[in-house]
C-alpha cells in the first residue's frame, strides 16, 4: 500500500562529474517504492550520448529511464525535459520534451539569452511529475559549483530551490580530493543556496570505512552539514551506467576457450548499454577496440551505434579500423551492426543537408549492398519484431537520423520483420548483417543466432535481463541502506525546506 505521507523532493548533486549521482538517485528511488512511497527521478537537464525511446517514442536520457526502472514506473519525458547529445567537442543535439530541437554549440546554448524559455520547459515538467508522485529524486549535473556559469544554471541549486528540495552533495572519495571537494563546493555556493544542502554522501570508498570516521568528524565540523553515509565502492552489483566514460575498465584483449567479441570503440559510441546482456553470457568474452590487431582476432565484430556516423567512419577509415573489419569478414569473422554502424556496413552514407556536419559523402564499408540517407527528423520508437528465421516475438527500440535502402539494383533482404509490417536491416548471410534496433541483443533467441557459429551446440542458459536488473535494483537499495542513514534522510524530507 502507498504511503501517503508527503515528502520534500531530494536532489542529488554533485562536487563533479561522475561521482556517481545517478546510481545513488536511483538507489534511494528503489528505497522509497519499497518503503510505500510512490516516487519518481526527475533530471532537468542531462547531456549524455546513452539515451532511450519511451513507449510514446520519445527520447530521454539513459539514466532517468534506469532511475525510473527502479522506482517501477514506465519512462517518460517529464523525468528529463531537456536532453544534450554532443554531436562534436563544441556542438550538441538539443532534445526538449523528447524531441530534437536542433544543435547549438557550447557558447550559445550557455547564453542568458533564451534560458528563460528552457527553465520554464523543465519547470513546467518538474510539476507536471510533482503532481503525481511523491516523493521526486532529482538529479543536478556535474558540480553544483560553476560559478562563471551560475546565471544560466537550470539544473542544479535553481532547480532545488524551485522544487524546494532537500540538496544531499555526493563527493567520489575514489579520484582523491575529497575534503576540497565537499568544502569547496559548499563554500562556494551564496548563503541563501547553502541552506538547501542537508546532507554530505561521500561515495566510492575503498578500503576499511572505519579509518574514515575521523574524516567524516572533520568534515562535518568544517562544513556544518552532517555526512549520512561513506557507500563503499561495488563491483558485484551491476547498474547501467549513463557515460561511456564506464569502458575504460572494459578494454581488454581477445581471450582463449571463450567466444571473442570486439565492439568497435567509436569516438561518439552511443548506447553502449546495448551490450550489457551480451557480456554476462557466459560463453562470450566482450571487449571494446578500435586495434586492428585485435579487431581481426575476433570472433564477432559488432559495429555500434554513433552520435556522429559520419566522423566515426571517417575516424575509422584514417586509423585502419575500417581495413580491419573487412579483412576480418573475408576471414570468415561475423559482422553485426546496430544503428550507425550498419549505416557504416553499406556502400555509402550521404548528408547533403549537412544534418550531422559538413562531410556530404563517405564510402562505407562495402559489406552490405545498402545507402544511407541522412534527413533531419529522427526516429524514435520502441518496437516488437521477429528476426530472420525467428519465431518468438522480440522488443527493442529506434533512435537514429536517416534512412537505409538497398542501393541500385540490389535486393531486398531484411533482417527484422516488425509486428507492424514495417521491415528493418539487412541481412547479407549468417555472419553479415545490419539493423537500426537498439536493444536487439536483449533477446536471448537473437544472441543465440548470432553465436551459433561458434558456439557449436552450447545455447545460453535461461537468463530473464528483466528480472536480473529488478534483482540488481534491491541489491543496490540494500547497499545504500547499509551504509546511508536512511532514517535521516526521511526525517529531511519530512521537514519543509
């Protein structure tokens, strides 16, 4: 039954970037629905190239639609109304309320000109989200102390202030600093902001916790806030993580006795979450890889998604990626690729309209007889299919710019029938193929097919994805509440800020 007792929103902010807000948000998301309440994460502004179709075929940040997993609700818009996809070092994709709105570069997006407009957007949903769920776990981004860019912040202290909400500053002991950090971060925020923080988590801690607890004095006697956990660092609870920033611990190379699976390390890899399941078969043994040497000791090459198709292939044409892959496939290696990279597996991806930049043509790989187009609108949807010479209905979901046809001459041959009618991909032979579908490799049949090349009569053991992240959701809530006084949060919260 829920609890109907009504809580103050609770945001977590940050001393800096991936200090691992969104996982602690979604723990305490997890807490609250099994404590009664009926809460739901809320992120006003999130940029990050791992994003997600909500069931009305909208797009939001990968880490709100894992948050809401957690809370046991469906995804949508009003969780992340404004969405940043950097397409470049200096340009991004803005997606407001799911849907793209265009690109801006770094200089003018920052400007106070036309932050009105956006804060309205994200307050608007904000209470949208306030109005049904109680209580909301919102998310700041990067630190909370950007002083040069104070003015036009719509996603940190102005929004807690806005929501009245409850700041608990959470500080990665891992990377070093951590005194500073907190301090810092504190200090610099005007009084009239300082009051909102009612809590320190410091996060990430390796080692014996009780060789902290005289820190843990001193940075309360510093900052006058009470620290309400140290949460130990894990690495056998598994939660999707939001930035590819997560791959650098999975470079690894090609191994013996197991199936080898090379991703290919693209410069703006998106949805690399795409691959979670892949990498707990027990038959497979997955690393990212843009080496040639290790790209053709591959079993399987996966080509991935790309924020930036265009400059990737380029990227892999000019490092040798691209050579690798071809003579890897002629060595009788299997190719799959998913959303841009099977727009990169055809004979040509053309942008005349300059929607991804200012390459208008690139030759793609040649292994499938396929053109893309770039347009400007995207596609986003979630989808259910049968792949080729499958039976069971799979699911999974589009996001992507442009459009695949088979070229001049060439056959159709789709990989993926949709319950709609609609086809997608394409499929060369058992060992080539293509598709815009995100989430294909959630499908066991699907991995199945893609293996059975190599894995002989080995077939994966029954593993529901479903049911393993519900089982890593508790396992995260229990963490957290071991190590963060719980009670304390809710007593915050039961006070009005």
């Amino acid at each position: 039954m829920e609890n109907r007792k009504k809580l103050s929103p609770v945001m977590l902010a940050g001393t800096g970037s991936d200090v691992g807000k969104s996982v602690v948000a979604a723990a305490l998301c997890r807490i609250f629905l099994q404590d009664g309440y009926r809460p739901a994460p809320f992120k006003a502004q999130n940029m990050a190239l791992n994003s997600y179709a909500t069931p009305d075929g909208l797009e939001i940040g990968r880490a709100q639609a894992v948050q809401a997993e957690a809370a046991g609700l469906e995804p949508c818009t009003d969780m992340n109304p404004l969405l940043l996809k950097p397409g470049s070092d200096h340009t991004s994709q803005v997606v407001l309320n799911g849907k793209p709105c265009g690109n801006c570069g770094a200089y003018d997006y920052f400007r106070a000109e036309g932050r009105d407009k956006l804060r309205r957007e994200v307050c608007a949903a904000y209470d949208r989200l306030a109005l049904q769920y109680n209580p909301i776990v919102m998310e700041g981004a990067g630190s909370i102390s950007e002083i040069n860019l104070r003015e036009t912040d719509i996603v940190n202290m102005p929004m807690a202030i806005y929501a009245g909400a409850a700041v608990l500053l959470v500080a990665d002991i891992d990377r070093g600093g951590v005194f500073a950090s907190v301090y810092g971060s504190i200090m610099l925020l005007p009084p009239q902001e300082r009051k909102y923080i009612k809590g320190v988590i410091i996060n990430k801690f390796r080692g014996d916790i009780r060789l902290f607890e005289p820190g843990v004095r001193m940075l309360e006697d510093l900052c006058k806030v009470p620290v309400l956990g140290v949460i130990p660092y894990f690495k056998d609870i598994h939660i999707e993580e939001e930035d590819s920033v997560a791959l650098k611990n999975k470079h690894s190379e090609a191994s013996r006795g197991k199936i080898n699976v090379a991703v290919v390390l693209l410069k703006h890899l998106s949805n690399f979450t795409d691959f979670n399941v892949l990498e707990r078969d027990p038959r497979v043994h997955l690393y990212y890889t843009c080496d040639t040497e290790e790209i053709g000791k591959a079993d399987v090459i996966i080509l991935p998604g790309s924020k930036s198709t265009l400059s990737d292939l380029y990227e892999l044409r000019m490092n040798g990626a691209a050579q690798a892959i071809v003579r890897a496939r002629k060595k009788g290696a299997s190719v799959l690729g998913i959303c841009g990279g099977y727009q990169m597996m055809g004979e040509e991806v053309c942008d005349p309209h300059h929607v991804e930049g200012t390459l208008e043509r690139l030759p793609g790989l040649g292994l499938l007889p396929v053109s893309t187009q770039m347009y400007g609108e995207k596609i986003t949807r979630q989808v259910s299919f049968r792949f080729k010479g499958g039976r069971q209905l799979c699911r999974g979901y589009e996001i992507h710019m442009g459009e695949t046809f088979p070229v001049e001459g060439g056959k159709k041959s789709p990989l993926n029938l949709l319950e709609e009618g609609r086809e997608d991909g394409y499929w060369a032979d058992d060992k080539c193929m293509g598709t815009y579908i995100h989430g294909i490799l959630d499908n066991a049949p699907f991995i199945d097919y893609l293996l059975a090349p190599y894995a002989g009569e080995s077939r994966r053991t029954e593993f529901d994805y479903r049911e393993f992240k519900r089982r890593q959701y508790d396992l995260l809530a229990d963490h957290v509440r071991k190590y963060v006084d719980i009670p304390a949060i809710y007593k915050i919260l039961e006070e009005k800020i």
